[in-house]
C-alpha cells in the first residue's frame, strides 16, 4: 500500500471520528511530534569523539567472561 492511500484512508477514518478523548489524543500526538527542533537537540548532543570515549570506558567496565 503506498503512502497516498495511506494517507487518504486516515483522512476518512479521522473524518468519521467522533470520540472527543480519541480527537485530543491524536491532537497531542500531532503537537508532540511537530515540535521537534533538529538544531537545538543538536546543541546538547555529544561529538562522535566523545561517543567513542564513553563507548570504550562503558565497554572496558563490563565482567567479560570465556
């Protein structure tokens, strides 16, 4: 099924639904995934580098038994 048809049979069926409580949880999933912001995420995000260190140091931490 491609993604069009997808698309048209969830505007049919969000079209149909009358339930308030399910028409404000698909509200809010709607909210949370539109409100992410890609370049403030990537501010506190961690460099390759460090994700090596942290990898390494976790790694050498962990019993490894024969």
């Amino acid at each position: 099924m491609s993604v069009a048809t997808k698309k048209i049979e969830l505007i049919k069926w969000l079209s149909s639904v009358e339930d308030k409580t399910v028409i404000n949880q698909l509200d809010t999933f709607r909210k949370q995934h539109n409100s992410f912001d890609f370049k403030k995420e990537l501010e506190t995000a961690i460099s390759a580098d460090e994700l090596k260190k942290r990898t390494t140091k976790f790694l050498k931490s962990l019993e490894w038994k024969k």
